[in-house]
C-alpha cells in the first residue's frame, strides 16, 4: 500500500511569508508526528495526532508553528512569518495506535531566504 | 527529559565487514523502547530494528542487530556483512510509552559509508 506522502517537496520562501506544509498518513493509521531535522539541532518531535483526541503540541518551537488534523487523516503544518531559522526538513510520520514502528514520510525541505 | 547520545558523527566499513555503531541514553523510565532508524540520502527514514526495554533477547532482523545492556543504557547497532546500501545516516531513538504521546527522541545520528 502507499506510505506516508508530503507535499511539497521543497519549498523556498521568502522571510516573513506563512508556508503550509502538507501530510497524507497511511490510511487506518490513527497516530501522527511532525518532526523537524535541522543542522544546528537534529531530529526535534513537533506535534503528536492521535484520533480525535487534543494534540500534544509541546514540541512547537513558538506560536508562529500550528497544525491541524482534519478528519483524522491528513495533516496541515502551519509556520507564519518564516524566519531563517526555520529552514529544516520537516518530517511526518504515522503509526498504529501505541508504541509502534513510526513510518515516515520523505520530507519538506523548507528554505527562508 | 531522557537524551540519547550518539559519539560517533562518521563511521566508515568496508564491504562485507561488521561495524558496530553506539547509542546511549539517558532516562529515569524502567518501561521503554528503542529504535535504530536509517536514513539514506533520499530523506526516506526507514526502521532498522526496535528492541522493548524488558525483553533481556537482543533483537535480530537479518544483517542488523543490537547489543542492549539495560544497566548501562547502551544499545549499539551491529552490521554484518556491510553493503553499498547500507550507506546512510543511522539515528538511534528512544520511545517512552504511556504518557499519551509515543513521539520519539533522537540521537544526533552516525554518517555510515561503505567503502567497496
């Protein structure tokens, strides 16, 4: 079956401009991550999706971050007013209910100028 | 907050040899899992092996496996018979399960090349 996918691929973005990034989970998987990769400070959780449940959004950097679940399937990254340091990869990830395997997704790489 | 480390930034193997790449960690849980996940230059993070904190077996899946020693918060990879494609980036992660959130902690990764 399909895996993880996200859209767009790449996106550069000029500072100061909001960007959404985009995740379709593996359909019947209840559970979904964003994690951010970057240089400076390596794999970082982000936000946790679980069914219809409240998120755990401890992992957001600042409130310029959100996301949002709809329908318990794919998922909408959020960044406002991109700044610099919010160049990264951003990866999503899906799982069955629990402490199972996170399937990953191959990533947007977000570029501020 | 439990933190994982990985000591080795960049590891090099030749073909057909074992390398060994290590992982501790830190944490205060008695219940939790680990995780090697690879990453090749494609961005595709794709699970290697996974290892619940209290099964005392090591896991095994073909090539890979791992050394756990619970006592020392170790959990390094062992390759076997390395290959061209097993050039990737190797995170080490740590899972604390029962909060509500199995998000993952991660090492700062091991830069493996297999040289032919």
């Amino acid at each position: 079956g399909a895996g993880v996918s996200q859209s767009p691929s790449n996106k550069v973005t000029e500072k100061g401009k909001d960007v959404e990034l985009r995740c379709d989970p593996i359909s019947g998987h209840t559970a979904l991550y964003w994690y951010r990769q970057s240089l400076g400070q390596g794999l970082e959780f982000l936000i946790y999706f679980q069914g219809n449940s409240a998120p755990d959004k401890s992992g957001l950097p600042s409130d310029r971050f959100s996301a949002e679940r709809t329908g318990g399937s794919v998922s909408t990254l959020t960044i406002q007013r991109t700044q610099q340091e919010d160049s990264a990869v951003y990866l999503c990830a899906s799982s069955p209910r629990g402490p199972r395997e996170q399937f990953f997704g191959p990533g947007t790489r977000l570029t501020v100028l | 907050a439990q933190t994982v480390t990985q000591s080795q930034p960049e590891m090099s193997v030749q073909e057909a040899e074992t390398v060994t790449l290590s992982c501790t960690y830190d944490t205060s849980e008695s219940n939790y899992y680990l995780f090697w996940y690879k990453q090749p230059p494609s961005r595709q993070m794709i699970l290697v092996i996974r290892q619940e904190a209290y099964k005392q077996q090591n896991a095994t899946e073909n090539r890979f496996s791992v050394n756990f020693q619970k006592a020392a918060k170790s959990f390094s990879l062992k390759i076997s018979d390395s290959q061209l494609g097993d050039t990737a980036m190797y995170f080490c992660a740590f899972m604390k399960p029962g909060a509500g959130s199995y998000q993952l902690t991660f090492g700062k990764g091991t830069k493996l090349s297999v040289i032919p």
